[in-house]
C-alpha cells in the first residue's frame, strides 16, 4: 500500500480573516488566498487548513456556524471557494477545511427551531435540561469562554441549554442519530466540491457524557478534557463517511488531552481520525528536558501500536495560542524552531506567518474583538513595507510591531531571512525520505542540547538544537546542510546559545 498523503505532508494553515485582503475592505478573504496560492505553493507545504470560511454571525470569528454549506460573505461565494479549491489543485496543493461539529450558532436554522418550542421535531439536536431544584443551571459545567456557566436559560420554553463554550454556540447533540446523519451530510457537501480534507474542532468534545453528571472539581473548567467512550463510535460512523471518496480525504481533529496515549487513542486502529493535533509541543517551554521530554512522549505514543499505524502531528502555534515567536522571545529561537519543527517525525502543521517569524501584536484594549483573548496571534500578515502593507485599512486589527520590517516583500530575495529559512528546510524536507518518514531516534550529546537523528536506509541525518545559554561543544561531526545561523559548512563542533543544525554524516 502507498504511503498516505498526509504522513508525508506539511500542512499550511489559514486564518482567513487576517491572511490576505482581496477585495480592500480590511478583512481577509478567499480573494486574498486565491492570490497568494503561488507563494503558499513556492513555500513548499503540501496542503492548507482554512479555519472556518461558512456563514457566521462571527461572535467566535467562524467557529459559530449558521449554514455549514455556504460560505459568508465577508469572505466571498461558493463559486470563490470553487475557484480556491481549483487554483489549490492546479499549484499541488491539497485544501482542508475546518469542520466545527460540536455546535453551531444560535442563528443555524436548527437552533432557531429547536429553541421555538419544546414540540420542536429538531428539540433534541441540542441538549436542553430542566432548570435544577434552586431554578440554575441543571449541573455545575463552566463554559469555556467568559466567567459563566455553561447553560443559558430559554424564557420561551422555560429551560436550559448546554454550550461548552459561547451562548451563541449552543452544543448539538451527538447522540441525536438525524445530527449525526445531518452533519454526515455537510462533510459530504464539500468532499463533493473536491474538498481534500477536514481539520475538526473540538472533536473530543462530541461525545459527552449523556447523563451530564455534575464534574467532581467543581466549577473549574476541566470541561475540555472530556474523554468519553461514545466518542469513538462516532469517530467511526465519520471514517466510513470519509472512506467511501476515492480521493483520500484526511481529517485531522482537534483533541486536547494531554496524558500519555490519549491523543493517540483518538485514531482507533486506523479507522478513527487520520491525524490527532498533539497540543503537548505547544505547551512545552523553551527549554532542553521540556522539549527532549514532548518529542520522546509523542514519538512514543505513535509506536506503540505499530499495528494501527499511528502516525503523530507537531504544531507549535495556531490561532488559539500566543505565536512560538512570541513566547520563545527571540527570532533566534523562532529559527531554531522552524528546524526542530520541519525534522520531527510526523506530520508538522505550521501556522501562516510563522514563516515571516511574525510575533503577537500588541492589542491596545479599544481593539481587542474576541472573547477569548487571542486576537494577538491573529494580526494580519504585512505583505509590503509600505503603510498599507497590502491591505484596505482599517484592518479587523492592528499589524505587528515591525510589519514593515518582517514583511514578506522584505524577506523575499534575502537568503539570511526566517522566509528564505522556511522554503529551504521545506524544500530539504521533500528531499529526505528520512525526514519525511524515516526513524527518529533521540541520542545524547550533554544536558542543554537535544538531539535527534532521522534515518531511512542510507539516508541520514542528525539534528542537534543548543537550549542552553552558553555556547557548548558537541561530540558530533558532519556538515552542516542546514542551520539557524549556518548552512554548508564542515560543523567544528561548536553550537552558539539557541543554535540548531541539522547535519549530514
Ligand atoms: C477550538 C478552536 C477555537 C474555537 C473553539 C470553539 O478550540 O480552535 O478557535 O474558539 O474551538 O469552537
């Protein structure tokens, strides 16, 4: 059997609203992606993740859907999306989607008519309770968002509805078999229209417990980590879905568990979800035992099984989570970490704008527009140097510090920058069948520096990262093929503070 697209893959994702601005209006659109198709394609990734482009009222910025077959009109027309996909295919590139199935949003027709009436045929797609004994809410679950629970009281129909995360994000319930067919359905809708795959939000979250038993902490907010048996099932039901197109559609879920095995229990044995984020590299912070720690336990996790043939993905940011750049502190260690990213043994995910090594901009408090608190890691890309840096202004929120110094316009013909850094490693990477599929094996070189090599048949390679903060000497020799300060040199042995190479032997 040939090796399944997605193993070998990067995958670029999209935040539609602050990528590119096609038509001026200061918001990113699918205009703006069909456009910059060319540089996404000549970076050198496989696919895009577009989170979500479907008809929204935007209280989550998308992830509140209304229809889950349209798309909204901030960012264009099912035709524009025909036009994507095709422009996608024509350049290489595979393009997934961000498929939000554990609620939709109060205005979905669903919801409108399951919240008219408690006769209402589609009352039980959601999850309604009776008010408790004292008249509040019938358990003591907090909504992901804001300081609230995670029921809202309907005075029409006189009880409570369940939405883990916004009011306006009201929880549909799985164990309803027509929204399971129902949301079988909108996969169907867009694998039809050649879509090549999905990244589903929250995807542990579908199956909770049915008897929504009171959570034994309390009123903290555990509620993310729901790791329900029913889930499974589900899972499977949405694998057949996927399993009958003939084009190999992906999907990659969102799980946020964070214990030995947990993620990795979400890809069943093989007919569960392709791919399952490992959320554990995000977390770890800048430092030697954090790191050597992550890539043992997710390198581990994908072994265990060899039968399943688990395969692991490596994300370091996305659009919930302050950017790597941001959180490491300095561009030096956002390029060590395009290396340590694009030579793990997995499927990595690189979130647009860490190729520019963008950081978080600063979010004065009159600008901030989402609820939760992430709108710096979703600043618009700066395209130019110019004011406008490619974009109709006022843009949906404020640029990074030094757009016109990191953008793309200015790193372009720069050998020395974090673009040209990117396109190289990605362009290494499609070269290697080691660092694409072969074994990873960590070794040890010293206390503050992790190391790794990757191998396939003769094709070797070492990668050595120094986290510490004096430079070290290394017992390893070889040349250096690629590095966050160096490239094609003989290695003296020698790594600087926050230094990566990657080193043919
Ligand atoms: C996921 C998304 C996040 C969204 C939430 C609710 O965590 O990544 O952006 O707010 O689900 O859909």
């Amino acid at each position: 059997m040939s090796t399944p697209w997605w193993k070998e893959a990067v995958v670029y994702q999209i935040y539609p609203r602050s990528f590119a601005d096609g038509n001026g209006d200061g918001v990113g659109d699918l205009a703006g992606i069909i456009e910059k198709v060319p540089y996404i394609a000549g970076l050198g990734v496989d696919a895009i993740w577009l989170s979500p482009i479907f008809t929204s009222p935007m209280h989550d910025f998308g992830y509140d859907v209304a229809d889950y077959c349209d798309i909204d009109p901030v960012f264009g027309t099912l035709d524009d999306m025909d036009t994507l996909v095709a422009a996608c295919h024509a350049h290489g590139l595979r393009i997934t989607l961000d498929w939000v199935p554990n609620h939709s949003s109060h205005q979905h027709a669903w919801f409108v008519d399951s919240r008219s009436s408690r006769d209402s045929a589609k009352r039980d797609w959601y999850v309604w309770r009776d008010p408790a004994a004292d008249g509040g809410p019938p358990n003591n679950w907090r909504a992901e968002f804001g300081d609230m629970p995670a029921w809202t009281f309907d005075e029409t129909t006189g009880q409570y509805y369940l939405h883990l995360f916004l009011p306006e994000q009201p929880d549909l319930n799985w164990y309803h078999p027509d929204v399971e067919a129902a949301m079988h359905d909108t996969l169907r809708f867009w694998l039809d229209r050649g879509i090549d795959g999905f990244r589903a939000d929250v995807i542990n979250l579908i199956g909770k417990d049915p008897a929504l038993l009171d959570l034994p902490d309390g009123p903290g907010k555990p509620i993310l980590t729901v790791d329900e048996p029913a889930t499974h099932r589900m899972l499977r039901g949405i694998r057949e879905v996927l399993d009958s197109y003939p084009h190999s559609p992906m999907m990659v879920g969102e799980v946020c568990l964070f214990q030995p095995g947990q993620v990795a229990s979400y890809l069943g044995v093989g007919d569960e979800l392709h791919l399952a984020f490992d959320f554990r590299a995000i977390f770890a912070r800048w430092n030697a035992s954090h790191f050597r720690r992550t890539i043992a336990a997710i390198q581990h996790d994908s072994l265990e099984d060899p039968e399943a043939g688990s395969w692991p993905t490596w994300v370091l940011s996305n659009h919930d989570q302050p950017r790597h750049r941001e959180r490491y502190g300095s561009e030096a260690r956002a390029r060590a970490a395009a290396i340590i990213s694009l030579t793990q043994r997995a499927t990595p995910y690189l979130y647009a704008g860490e190729e520019l090594g963008l950081p978080d901009a600063p979010i004065p408090p009159e600008a901030v527009v989402d609820p939760g608190g992430r709108d710096g890691c979703r600043a618009p890309i700066p395209w130019t140097a110019d004011d406008g840096h490619g974009w109709g202004t006022p843009t949906w929120l404020p640029f990074v510090t030094d757009a016109a110094t990191l953008a793309a316009d200015q790193q372009e013909d720069d050998d020395t920058s974090m673009l040209s850094l990117y396109r190289r490693l990605l362009a290494l990477r499609r070269s290697s069948t080691a660092l694409r599929s072969g074994s990873q094996d960590l070794f040890d070189v010293g206390d503050d520096v992790v190391a790794w090599t990757r191998r396939d048949g003769d094709d070797e390679l070492a990668i050595a990262v120094n986290f510490g903060a004096s430079g070290v000497e290394v017992d390893l020799s070889g040349h250096v093929v690629e590095g966050s300060v160096r490239r094609d040199v003989p290695f003296d042995g020698q790594l600087a503070p926050d230094e990566a190479v990657i080193l043919r032997r």
